[in-house]
C-alpha cells in the first residue's frame, strides 16, 4: 500500500458491535449511543464524534471533523449484541452497574431491553470471584470456539450486518505467563482441541472472532491476541487486531504526566499509586491473579516512557508501585490518589500529588466507540494485524515483535491523526514548520 492508492471500502448498511462481558463499561458505552442517536447527551470523550483534524499547512487553516473526512460507520448504523455470564438484558445491567442515572436508562428502556447477551465461554479457574448461569459447555476448547462462531454467524445474519467487530469488555482473566500452545497457530489449533488449560476464554472468544474475518480488541489486561499464534491468525486472514487495555484514569494521567517530567529532563525517583474502586471490576481484581495482569499492565507504561537504560541517572532508580482496593461504597466512582517523588536541578526534591475523583466506565464508554469504528474502518481500508496507530487507546499497546510500544499520548495522538490524514491522501504532518520561515522549501 503507498500514499496514493489508499481504497477505502465505504461504510455501508450496519455495523455490528459485539461485546464479551456486558457490565458497566459495555452497557455505559451501549446506553450513551442510545442517548446521543436520541440528542439527550454529548458523546464527550469520543475522537470519532467530536475530533476535528488539521489538514495541510498551518497557513492554510483547513481542518475537519474526523467523521466527516474518513468514511466511517454512524451511529444510526451501530447494532449491538454480547455474550455474558449473567442473563440481564442491557437495561437491567445498565441498572445494576449504577453509572448511568436511573431517569436516563428509563428513556432508553426499550432499545437497551432487547439487548440480551448470548450465552458465555466461562472458566473458573480463570476468574475466580464471579460466576453465573449463563454459559456454554463443549467438549472441546475447539466446540466452544465454534460455538462462539455460529453465534457471530447468526448474530450477522438475523440483524442484516454488512460487517462486525468484537471489543472484549469481559471481567480481567488472571496473568498467564506466553505458553508452549501460543507460540504458533498450529500449536494452538491442536490445544484447543486437546482442552489445553493455558487456553483462556477470552483466547477462544479472539480465535472465533479471528476465524470469521471479525476485527478484535482487547479492552483488558489478560493475554488474548498478544501471543504469537493468534497474532499469526490475524495476519494470515488478514484481519485486525489491537489491545489491550483501555487507557483511562490514572494510567491516562500516567501517559500525560511522565512524558511532560521526561521532556523537561525532571528526574523521578517514586512514584506512588493507589486506587479504591466498588464496582464488579474492583471485585474481580481482589483475586491476586486477575490483579496481578492488571498490575503488570499499569507497571509497564512508566519503563517504556522514561527509558531508563538512556537516562540512569534521572530514571535508573525509580520505585513503582500500584495499588487497588475493593472498597464497595464508591460504586464505579473510583479514586485514585498519585505521590510522585521527582528531582530537578542538583538533585533537589519536590513532589507532585494527583487525586483523580473520575468515573471509570464515562472514561472507558467513548474508547470502546472510538476502537469499534477505527477498527470497522482498518478492515475497510484493507489494514490488518496489530493496529499500532490505535496504542491511543491502550494502556498495553501491542507493537511489531521486537519494537517498543509508544506510550505517549500525544505521540500515540499524532500517529493515529496521520494515520487517518494517510488513510485519506492528505500530506502527513512532522511539525518541523521551517518553510513558513522560508529556511526550508515548500
Ligand atoms: N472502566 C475502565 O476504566 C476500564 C479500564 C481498563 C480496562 N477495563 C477493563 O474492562 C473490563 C470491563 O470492566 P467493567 O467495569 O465493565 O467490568 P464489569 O465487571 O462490570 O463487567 C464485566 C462483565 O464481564 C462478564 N464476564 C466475565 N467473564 C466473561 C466471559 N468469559 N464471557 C462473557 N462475559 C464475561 C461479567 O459477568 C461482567 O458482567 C474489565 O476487564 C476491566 O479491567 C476497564
């Protein structure tokens, strides 16, 4: 693919978006398409609904909204479905989570009813702290997986789809270490019908997805498509993949913070973070194993932004720690409170505090938008395999094998604009700015 021959594929008739897990961040995110079609709320939040893009040179203030410049699918075309554990419809969901007000489910009553989720691929062992009735059974890891797919076959038919993506949005499975079973797609294809225990859930669900030419992202922590045999299924069927975990809270600031102390040369010897959450998420993370891909997760962001091994003396001693607390009471309100020890000239010592009061599925709502129709649109435009331009989003973003993730928000902000400005033949922008100084020709 050049600069020149970009062919989008236009974004016709309706797109379905299917979720595994519809809890909060699924039925917020649901519920607020619901209100937007309906112009009873702003979808704040939202690159794809609210973004606008600077085209060619500065001079020439030409700008336009995301939507408007690349063909993506509207909100009138979305169509949603899910699987859960649980058997609540979209509205009594949305009800339960408690992010949403009660007098704006009530309007949104009838469309959000209809939703009800199909039924889940489950493993105990692999979220301990929930369980529900609603689940499938199967032989094999393999009739599960096909299970999944008769189920995305049916969903596209029944609903008139032209095309589908899958955001997982599901409970966070606990750390898995890369296995023997995902090194390579024939691995993997032989231990799902081995019923190898290494195989998670949210793997079946990413391998059906995969399977059925279906883009996938992954909004949680735990390993799914960042193995190298569902990473070669992606590229072999040519289909679209990103992850994982959305980037919201005080991992967002993280990602704005640590890069503003890093262009500046501030040096960090500490950085303190701790969290109380009461929602099912904040439930599930109290098992030290679904915690622990969470942690790893969070940890990751500030090595790869500093870059230590360049700078050890400002960032070759830095004590990371984070923390999450299960503390009922505040719902899906979490509260994060950051102590961030940092130096400056000779070595002199100040701190910055951060306490985040946000809501995490209001944060978490528009990215799984955005990622829905960023996705639909890569597939389109014929991209496929690990989709780095879409690291905005992601508090883990995959990257090439052996290539560093981009971290930086504002870099991960001007990657995926110049994406879109390739995508639709518009100059690339570098920032270098000498030609409106005449040093540089145009
Ligand atoms: N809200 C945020 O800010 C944020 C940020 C980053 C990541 N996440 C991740 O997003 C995910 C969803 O968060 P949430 O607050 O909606 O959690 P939630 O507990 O409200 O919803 C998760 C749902 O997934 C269901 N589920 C669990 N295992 C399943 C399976 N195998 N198949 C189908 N359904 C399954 C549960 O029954 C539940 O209804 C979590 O993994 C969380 O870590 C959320």
């Amino acid at each position: 693919m050049t600069k020149t021959n970009v062919k989008i594929t236009p974004a016709n008739g309706k797109l379905g978006v299917l979720l595994p897990g519809m809890g909060a961040v699924a039925t917020t995110f649901i519920a607020g398409v619901e209100a937007v079609k309906r112009g009873l709320a702003n979808p704040v939040g939202s690159l794809t609904q609210m973004g606008q893009l600077r085209l060619g040179k500065r001079s020439e203030n030409r700008s336009a909204m995301i939507k408007d410049f690349i063909s993506l699918a509207s909100l009138e075309n979305l169509c949603f479905g899910g699987w859960d554990i649980f058997e609540d419809n979209v509205y009594e969901a949305a009800s339960k989570a408690k992010v949403l007000e009660q007098t704006l489910l009530d309007q949104l009553k009838e469309p959000l009813s209809k939703i009800r989720p199909m039924s889940a691929v489950f493993d105990k062992s692999y979220i301990t702290l929930i369980d529900g009735k609603n689940k499938k059974t199967g032989k094999t890891k393999k009739d599960l997986a096909d299970q999944i797919r008769e189920d995305i076959q049916r969903f596209k038919k029944e609903n008139n789809c032209e095309r589908l993506v899958i955001v997982w949005c599901a409970s966070t499975e606990r750390y898995t270490e890369q296995a023997a079973c995902h090194e390579s797609l024939a691995k993997f294809e032989k231990a799902l019908l081995e019923n190898d225990p290494m195989i998670s859930p949210s793997q079946i669900y990413a391998y059906a997805a995969l399977m059925e030419r279906v883009p996938y992202a992954n909004g949680s922590p735990n390993r799914s498509v960042e193995c190298p045999a569902l990473q070669e299924l992606a590229r072999e069927l040519r289909v679209p993949i990103s992850g994982s975990d959305f980037k919201t809270g005080q991992t967002l600031m993280k990602t704005v913070l640590a890069p503003g102390l890093k262009s500046r040369l501030l040096g960090l010897s500490g950085w303190y973070s701790t969290n109380i959450l009461g929602n099912r998420d904040g439930e599930v993370l109290a098992d030290p194993g679904s915690f622990k891909s969470k942690e790893v997760s969070k940890l990751s962001v500030l090595e790869q932004i500093l870059e230590p091994e360049t700078y050890p003396s400002l960032y070759g001693d830095v004590h990371h720690q984070v923390q999450i607390n299960y503390y009922p009471p505040r719902g899906d309100n979490k509260e994060g409170w950051d102590n961030i020890d940092i130096f400056g000239w000779l070595g002199y010592p100040m701190q910055i505090k951060v306490n985040f009061l946000c809501r995490d599925s209001i944060l978490a709502a528009p990215i799984v938008l955005d990622l829905a129709l960023f996705m639909d649109l890569a597939q389109r435009t014929e991209l496929f395999g690990i989709q780095e331009w879409l690291s905005f989003y992601f508090k883990s973003p995959l990257a090439a094998p052996g290539l560093k993730p981009e971290h930086d928000l504002q870099v991960q902000l001007l990657k995926l604009h110049n994406t879109l400005r390739f995508m639709g033949g518009e100059e690339l922008i570098n920032h270098l700015g000498l030609t409106y100084y005449g040093i540089v020709e145009e």
